[in-house]
C-alpha cells in the first residue's frame, strides 16, 4: 500500500481514533501525538505488506504509542497503572481493534472531539488547523496547502492548541445543556470559516478551492449525522451544498469569476443543489436560524430559472430576517443589493451610504463595489469608476480585482447596463 | 474531491448465497451505510429488485427491443450502488474493500465525471 491508501484510511479512522484514545487515555494532546505515530508507522510498514484490516491496524498501533508515552512519563505512573488495570492487563496494548470501540460511544466521542476541536480556548487559526488535522484527517501540508500558510506554521498552531487544551484543562466531553447552543455555535463557524476559504478564497490566485469547500462540506454532514436534532446544523449543511452546486458556472475556462447574473445556470449541480433543498427542510423544523436563512436564500437563487425570474422580493425579506437574528453590515449589504434588484438602484443607494456613514465596513472592497455598482445603475459614471476602482485596490483577491478593474473602465463608457454584483 | 460510484456486481452464486442470510447481510449492510453518513461521504445508496423482474431493451437493431429480464448471458449482475463523495480514488477503494460482500461478489469502482468534463469531440454543442 502506497502512501495514498494510508491517507485514505486514515481520514477514515483519524476522528474515530483520535476519539476513542482521548476517552482511553484522558489526554488530548497525547491521543493525537500517538495517532500520528501510527501514521507515520504505516506509511513505512504498509509499504512492505498491507495489513487484513488497516483500521484496526491503525487504532492498534496508536493505542500502543499511546501507552509507550505514559510509561514514558514517570509523572503519569499512577495514571498508567489505571489503564493497566482497566484494561485487564491484557497485553494492554495492542489488542484494541475496532470491536473495543463502543459503538454506543463513540459517536458521542467524536462530537466531542469536535467540541474539543473548535473550543472557544483556541485561537480561530487554531481550531480550524485541529479541526482539519483531528477530525478531518488532513495532513499538516494539507492545511498548509489550504489555507495558503507555511507547513511549520500549521504545526506551531496545532502545537500550540494542544499545549492550551492541556493547560486550560479543556474536558473531554459533550458541552453541558446551558452551554450546547453557543459551544455548537462555535463548531459551525469553524467549519463556515473552512467553506468561505474554498468557495471565496481570502487570498492567492484562484477564487475558488472545491478541495478546501469539499472539507467543510464533509465535516458538517458528519455533524448533521452526530447532531440530526441541530437545526442549524442542516441549516449550514444546506448553505454549503446550496453554494457549492454554483462553482462549476462560477469561474470561466481561464479561472476568472462569473458574475451570478451571467452564469450559465445549466452547469449548476442538480444534486447538490437536490441535497441542499434537503438539508434546508430539516433545517427549517422549528423557524430558521442565521445559517438556515442564509440557506433559505441561496435555494432561492438556486431553484430560480434567471436572475429576472428570481424572487428578489423574498430575498430582501429573508435578509431583513437575518440582519436581525445575526446583525452585521455584510448582512446590510447583501441586503442593499436585493433591493436594488426588487426595488432599483435608488432605495439600495440609501442603504450603502448609511453603512458608509457609520464607518461599519471600513477598509472592505465591498462597500465601494456595491456602491460603484449602483451608481453606474444610476448613470452616475464618473463616481461609478472612482468607487470601482476604490474597490479594485481594497480587493486581496487577483482574479476578484481585475473583474472590478474591468468593470471600472466599463462603467466610464454608456456600455451594456450593469449588474448587481451578487456573488 | 469526487464523486466515485461502488457498483455492486454479482452472480447467480453469490446473489444465492446471499439470500440464504439476507437478514445478516441486510444488518451489516446498513452498519456499512451508517459508517459513510457518518464520515461524511454517502450521497446514495440503492439496491435493485430481483433482475428476473426486469426488463432489457436492447438496441442492437433499427428499432429497439423490450424482452422481460433477466439479462440471458450475462453472468455478473448490477445488484446495486452506493455514490460517495471522497478525497481520492483510493478513499473509495478502501471504503469498497469495507463491504460486508458475499464471497464470489464483485465491487466496481468507477468515478463521476464532471458536469465540466464534456468529451473533445463534443465540445460548443452544449450541455444536456
């Protein structure tokens, strides 16, 4: 077996193992270390003769690892004498297959090793690499290559948020009832923030990265699987389906973008798209929250035939909705361009100006895009390109900018009418 | 990322041997089934009624032919498919070689092409 087949066990097995050795051992950092290991071994010893049953070869061999530390260290004696005995003494390591997992268990296990994973604790950076690593089963260059960082600085964070775990004595278990809501809160956002970088790439040359989107996209079906009675869980399942059905219309044969208003809507995936209606029903169970709303959204542009046939009118609606559940100037924003499309270019002008008059988004390229947008609606070309360009040297993103460089020069001459810049 | 469909193919043997415990079969499959929910990976999962109950329509000449199955010759039948949505090819042959199959039974593995990847020769007609 090649080092593919042990990456593809292992992204299979990584949570499961991680969990269950964490329950075994009582140490995060230690589970993940001795997981690792085990890795490491396979990717020598697999090479040589692939084992019956790679999962249980890999639990087996981490579980061993595990116990190699803990006698390792004299600190923990008292510890491993526990463990000897819980386990009866058997050989103690070695011989936990996949049968010693409680099935029962573990899937409560791995929720919370998601929890862990994604504790408030950790810095953002630092939940999302443990996330990807623990959960995921990504490699440290795969972090590294998905997020657009330096290997070493991957380890450095997952390094770091181990020792804090440690150090801030962060349990290992499901979040307390009073606590649920908001500790669940801060998983979907690790896992939204992993979406975003896929389906908008903060940085770098490319605006989309399937791969990355692909990871989060996995890892809230696994929650929705672990949690199916968390709305908001579908409710962001949805969301990332939903957007996920529109890349292969959102970039043209050369990578640049395509506006939602252009895409050929023929390309989009009918069953993601299928998969997403779904998730937002389960979703929409007891009202909807910011995660099911913005779901409810893109299935509205999802199931529309054109952007001249999309309800626009419940778009705005569904905004209003989410800028109260979850207030953020982004939300104003996207609210201003539906009600350019429901209601012109004027009303959503006023929108944008006070957003700008409270300083709410200072230094974000979207202001002044949405703004030069809605001026060039407006014929008012010369402020049009002057916001356009604005937005162009604000923008991270190379393929985003020259689109806006583009459309700054468009907007100086009486060209074809401009387009909400949604997407 | 993509998508792989696991085709299950089997005899008139192993389709037999199955039938002989098909409650057991029946369990551990849907163990199976529950382990890709949860990792995150199953999009579909179908099996199909007995082949004697089908029908093939067979395009060998001008105007196509309607005979009441099973397919004569043919001697591995589609028995059904699970669509998973994995890292690599080699995450959908490990989740395969996970199959609680019958010995004598087969699994192909074959990716999905892409909405993108329309034939050379196709290319500018459009999309269906």
């Amino acid at each position: 077996m090649g080092t593919a087949d042990v990456e593809a066990v292992w992204r299979i097995e990584s949570a499961r193992i991680v969990a269950a050795l964490t329950r075994f051992t009582g140490d995060f950092g230690l589970a993940e270390d001795a997981a690792q290991e085990a890795v490491a071994e396979a990717l020598v010893s697999w090479r040589r003769a692939s084992p019956a049953n790679p999962g249980g070869w890999l639990m087996a061999t981490a579980r061993r690892r595990a116990i190699d530390a803990i006698r390792r260290r004299h600190a923990l004696q008292e510890r491993y004498a526990l463990l000897a005995a819980d386990s009866a003494g058997d050989a103690a390591a070695g011989l936990m297959v996949d049968e010693d997992i409680d099935p029962d268990r573990i899937d409560d296990d791995v929720l919370a090793l998601m929890f862990v994973s994604c504790h408030p604790v950790l810095s953002p950076e630092a939940r999302v690499a443990l996330t990807l690593r623990v959960v995921g089963g990504l490699s440290s260059e795969e972090i590294a290559r998905a997020f657009l960082v330096s290997v070493p600085t991957v380890q450095a964070r997952i390094t770091r948020a181990k020792k804090t775990i440690a150090a801030t004595r962060v349990p290992f278990e499901l979040p307390p009832a009073a606590e649920r809501r908001e500790r669940l809160g801060g998983v979907l956002s690790v896992l939204y923030v992993i979406f975003t970088e896929g389906s908008t790439a903060t940085s770098g040359d490319r605006l989309l990265r399937p791969d990355v989107a692909y990871e989060a996209i996995r890892l809230a079906r696994t929650l929705a699987a672990l949690a199916p009675d968390e709305p908001e869980v579908h409710g962001l399942l949805a969301l990332c389906e939903l957007t996920a059905a529109r890349f292969p219309a959102r970039t043209g044969p050369d990578g640049s973008p395509v506006l939602l208003a252009d895409q050929d809507r023929r390309l989009w995936n009918v069953s993601a798209i299928r998969r997403g209606l779904a998730a937002l029903a389960r979703a929409s169970a007891r009202g909807l929250g910011p995660y099911g709303l913005q779901a409810a959204i893109a299935a509205a542009h999802a199931t529309a035939p054109s952007v001249e046939a999309t309800d626009w009118g419940r778009i705005v609606v569904l905004y209003e909705a989410l800028g109260r559940v979850a207030p953020s100037p982004v939300v104003d924003l996207n609210r201003a361009v539906a009600v350019a499309m429901a209601s012109g270019p004027a009303q959503a002008l006023a929108i944008v100006d006070e957003l700008i008059a409270a300083n709410r988004l200072p230094g974000s390229h979207l202001v002044p895009t949405v703004r030069g947008e809605l001026l060039a609606r407006l014929g008012r070309r010369a402020e049009a390109r002057a916001e356009l360009e604005l937005a162009a040297r604000l923008c991270a993103n190379q393929r985003e900018r020259s689109v806006l460089l583009r459309k700054a020069s468009e907007s100086a001459d009486p060209g074809p009418a401009q387009r909400a810049p949604i997407d | 990322m993509s998508t792989y469909m696991l085709i299950m193919r089997g005899t008139d043997e192993s389709n037999a041997a199955m039938m002989t415990s098909i409650d057991e079969a029946m369990v551990a499959t849907r163990t199976f089934i529950e382990e890709m929910v949860r990792a995150g990976v199953l999009l579909a999962a179908e099996g199909l009624d007995d082949p004697a109950r089908g029908v093939v329509v067979d395009f060998a000449g001008e105007a196509p032919v309607v005979t009441d199955g099973p397919y004569g010759e043919t001697k591995e039948l589609f028995g059904g498919y699970f669509l998973l949505d994995v890292a690599s090819k080699e995450e959908a042959v490990e989740w395969a070689r996970r199959f609680p199959a019958v010995r004598g039974s087969k699994i192909e593995v074959r990716r999905v092409a892409g909405a993108d990847e329309v034939p050379a020769d196709s290319a500018g007609s459009g999309h269906l």
